[in-house]
C-alpha cells in the first residue's frame, strides 16, 4: 500500500486517503480486456504499473486510439462516467498491469473538493486530443509502410525493449486494416533492412 502512495504522490494525501479507502487494486494478467464497448462505466481505471490499449470499432473494423501509461488514466471511459452513457471504446491490457479502479459513484464529490483531480482529468483530455489527431493524420495522409514503421517504434519504446512479441494479425486490429496488407508491408521493411522477424518477434534494426 505504502507503493501505491508514493505512485499517487502527485495528489493530496487527503485525497489519496479517499482514493485507497473507496478504491480498488487489481493485478490483472496481460490480454484482458477491462473496459467493454456499450458497458456501463462504473469504475475509472488509473494504471499504476504496465499498459492498456484503447480501441474504438468502425464497422467491424477495430482501430488503436492511444495508450494509456503509469499514471494515466481512459478520458474515455471518464467522459462516458460523467455522462451516463454507453462506452464508444474498449480497453485490453497491453502488459500484465496493476490498476487503481475509483468508483464513478464517488467522482462528483471528489471532483469538486480536490482540484487536482480536476486537473489529472484535463489533461488527460489534452493529451488525448493530441494522441486522436496524430491516429487520425496517420490514416489520412501516411503510407501503410511509415504508418506501419512508426507504430512499431512507438510501441517498442513504450514495452522499453526493441523486440515485439506480436502477430501479424493483431497488428493488422491496432491499425484497423487486414492481415495481408500487414504480413506484405512488413515483408517490405524487412527488405529495406529496418525491420527483421524470427520466432522471438519483430525486432527494429
């Protein structure tokens, strides 16, 4: 418990007080997934160790929205809490992680006696925003091979290890396109040396 303190050191005592009294930790494995679309949201998720992916589904297609990170949290699952409406995205564990779930219940009350928990929340909104517009001019305007190459990168930066342990097909899920196209553009950038596989993963040269 005294970890968890130190990891929300950045909040008032008296508010993580609340948080551990009214919260719950889980350790919940890699691949779950911890948001539903169309769910309810009764709990907002805070990670305090590991990754979730969020997602949001396009006519069957699935498509990577952003990550969420140690001390982040889902603006998504937050704004669809305040609102009382039906999640638009869903969340999967990218890594085994560690998670404070906070009551929604409970946010309203918290939200006007702590400001800093407005401002967690604010700028998530903004970090977010950033996030949606880069996912966005990715697919708009980058090549399938740069749009592929970068979200290697990215994600090879976030697990801090240059070996991704990754199939073709849940590549093609992230990036809201068919495995084929997947297995052909990484057969390109293996060929222009940026990239190799073998049965460890895809590793970034």
């Amino acid at each position: 418990m005294e970890t968890i303190r130190h990891f929300l050191s950045f909040l008032s005592p008296q508010l993580v007080d609340e948080l551990l009294s009214k919260s719950t930790v889980k350790d919940i494995p890699k691949g779950t997934q911890i948001i539903r679309e169309e769910q309810y949201i009764k709990v907002i998720p805070i990670i305090i160790s590991g990754l979730v992916k969020v997602f949001s589904k396009f006519d069957e297609k699935e498509l990577l929205l952003y990550y969420i990170q140690p001390q982040q949290s889902c603006i998504m699952s937050f704004s669809a809490s305040l609102k009382n409406t039906p999640s638009k995205i869903f969340a999967i564990t990218e890594e085994d992680s560690k998670i404070l779930l906070i009551p929604v219940e409970s946010l309203p009350k918290w939200l006007k006696e702590y400001t800093e928990l407005n401002d967690l929340f604010y700028n998530q909104y903004d970090l977010r925003y950033t996030d949606l517009l880069d996912t966005i001019q990715h697919v708009l305007v980058d090549k399938m091979d740069k749009r592929l190459y970068e979200h290697l990168i990215r994600k090879a930066k976030l697990k801090h290890n240059s070996v991704i342990k990754i199939t073709h097909g849940q590549i093609a899920n992230e990036l809201g396109t068919a495995r084929e196209v997947i297995s052909r553009v990484i057969k390109k950038l293996e060929n222009e040396g940026k990239i190799s596989q073998n049965t460890d993963g895809i590793k970034i040269l």
